[in-house]
C-alpha cells in the first residue's frame, strides 16, 4: 500500500533534497502553493516522494486465486475416484466440505468462506476417507478439521498442522473400525454404500458384505503384492485419494509450473521413500520394493497436495527439502514396522510439528551481518 506522507513529515523532510527545502524557505514549497498530500506533485510540477513497504512488484495472484485453482486442479482426482467407487464418492466428499463450510460460516471471519481455504480442506478430508463411511463421519471430521484444525489457532494462516490431516487423524481415533473398512470397488458409477446412510451411532440397516483390502493391508499383513499398473490408475481398494495416482501427478506439475507448491516437497519425499525401500529391498527381498512404495497408498495425494500446504510446510528452500525428506522416511518405517499400514497422515503431522525449529535452522543470514561480524572481530 502507497504511503503518501505530508511535506510536513519529519521523515518525508529528511528525505527530499536540499533544493527543495530552500525553495520552502523562501515560500515557494508546496505549502505556500497550495498544495497539499493528495495532490501528487509540488506547485513547480516535480513528483512527491511515495514512500511503500515491499513488496514493490505485486503478483496478480491472491489467496482465493490459489485456493480455487487448486479446488480446480482436485476435479479430476474426484471424477477418477467417482468412476472407482459410484456416487458414495461424492456423497462423502461432499458431506465432508458441508462440515468445513458450516463451522468456517458460523465461527471463521466474515467473507473468509469466499477464500477457498474450506472447501479444500473438505475435498482433502473427503479424498482420505474410505467410499463406505457413514456420511455424518465424514461432517463431524470437516467440523473438527476448520474448528480444531484452523479456527483453534487465529484462522488462515496461523494453523500449525494441516486442517484436512488432523480432521482425519480424529476420526481414526474416534471411529477405528469405520476408517479400516474398504469397501469393494463399485460396480457402476451410480452407486451408493448401504453404510453412507447409517444414523449417527447406529448400525445401517443393511451392511455391505463385499469388501477388499488395500494394497498396503495385503503386503503387510498377508505379503501379498499388488499389480504396478492397477496402482497407477488405482483400480485398487483404499480411500477416495488412492486414485489415479498419474493424474494427481499431472494436476501437482501444474500447480507447481503455476508456483502454487514448492516443487521441492513432493520430490524429497518421493526421494526419501524410493531410496530407503530400495535399501531395505536390497538388504531383505520380502519387503516391498520402491516401485510399490511410491504407488500405493495415500503417498502421491499427501505429498503432492497436504505436505505442500503453503501454511503447514517450511519458507526456505533447504527447509523443505529436509521437510521432504523426514516425511518420506517416516512414512517407510509407519509402513514397515508400525501397528498401521499406511503412515503418511501420521508422517506429515510430525513434520507440520517440526516446521518451526526446521525454519529458525535453515533461515539465511541477513544481508551483510557475516562481513560486520568478521570486521568486528
């Protein structure tokens, strides 16, 4: 914002040159003119000062810009996962925004349901639910994701932990047995889990049969592998999100060709996850390899659209690399040797607690202070 001080500023005084103030003294300033701060330019047609805070040099892009091209760039990760598991897919999706929308319009600040910030944290949640969740899970979670997640700590921008991630690490506290629950792949488009429409704390009436577990479940538990092919496309069992892991692929190039994530994120944790199961595979062959690594589960979705959150993750360049990193290698020891198959969720909160020291190690020198020290020394 332009900042346009009166000529009778000590500031403003001390920065206009010494023709100037003698032209004052002599009664030929602006004053005597008749100028005054809102007219730009002195009697003699000589420019003001403006004196501005940076940035000097504004982008066209704001906060609901961003918001809402990443909203855009989520359309196709949820027609994939509506052609995999019917309508309950959208049905879920939306029940999880409804609940980010609700509690953002009745506690968040006037106009803030225009940013965006709600319905991505909604869509988010909604990609790491399973299809068959009763769908007041899915609006108690976005409620708990803006309220406890965002709202808690001042709103957008002063979140430590990502909103979508810790809504969904509440309701596998809650509601283990409804989060561990994959339902089998839908038959049509059209659709919809018996279990979407169970009453709050109550059983459905009737109770979908056919489920399937996830690629993670199947190595881990009956060392069982997957096709490569079908986890690419994500003709698989597991969340909304374990989906067309290519196509998240494709629509995370274009928010970072955009400058809406830092690239740097996704690959260390793609980096840090291939070269420690490459290790470990090389060391034990039981264990799954990184091709399998990368591909299943919740991996690409997390660290391509929650680690890169622009409030959650690190400022500088190095910090996010070292971001990246820890969340990968987390992730392999979760998978490997944890209670859970998957730890991605768990993996990015760790970090998302850690950004504040990662940022105070990694921030550069200001300008200038090295050479002082060494002078003074």
């Amino acid at each position: 914002m332009n900042v346009d001080r009166g000529a009778g500023d000590g500031g403003h005084e001390r920065l206009r040159g010494e023709p100037e103030r003698r032209r004052e003294a002599d009664g030929g300033g602006d004053r005597e003119a008749g100028g005054s701060g809102a007219s730009g330019a002195s009697a003699s047609g000589t420019p003001r000062l403006h004196l501005a805070p940076s940035p000097h040099i504004h982008s066209p892009d704001s906060t609901p810009r961003i918001m809402w091209t990443v909203v855009a760039t989520l359309v196709p990760v949820i027609a994939a996962s509506t052609w995999f598991f019917g309508l309950s897919a959208l049905l879920v999706l939306a029940a999880a925004t409804l609940g980010c929308f609700i509690v953002e319009r009745t506690l968040g600040e006037r106009g803030s349901v225009g940013d965006g910030s709600a319905v991505i944290t909604g869509l988010l949640l909604g990609l790491t639910l399973p299809a068959g969740i009763p769908l007041w899970m899915a609006f108690l979670g976005g409620a708990f994701a803006i309220g406890f997640g965002k709202l808690i700590f001042g709103g957008l921008g002063q979140n430590i932990f990502n909103p979508a991630l810790l809504g969904r690490a509440f309701l596998q506290a809650a509601f283990p047995t409804a989060l561990t629950t994959w339902p089998a792949l839908a038959e049509r488009w059209t659709h919809i889990y018996a279990s979407n429409l169970a009453l709050p704390l109550l059983s459905p009436g009737k109770v979908d049969v056919v489920t399937m577990a996830t690629p993670l479940g199947l190595m881990k538990f009956e060392h069982q592998g997957t096709d490569l092919l079908k986890l690419a496309i994500g003709n698989t069992g597991g969340s909304l999100g374990e989906t067309a892991g290519v196509l998240i692929l494709v629509c995370g190039a274009y928010l970072a060709w955009k400058r809406y994530l830092n690239w740097r994120i996704p690959v260390a944790i793609f980096a840090a996850v291939a070269a420690l199961s490459a290790l470990l595979h090389a060391v034990r062959p039981s264990l799954p390899g990184a091709p399998f690594m990368l591909l299943s589960g919740g991996l690409i979705l997390g660290a391509v659209y929650m680690a890169t959150d622009m409030v959650t993750s690190p400022v500088t360049n190095l910090g996010s690399w070292i971001f990246g990193l820890g969340i990968g290698l987390i992730t392999v020891v979760i998978r490997l040797w944890g209670g859970l198959a998957e730890g991605v969720m768990y993996s990015i909160l760790f970090m998302n607690a850690l950004v504040p020291f990662i940022d105070q190690a990694t921030r550069p020198a200001t300008f200038g202070t090295r050479a002082a020290r060494k002078e003074t020394a």
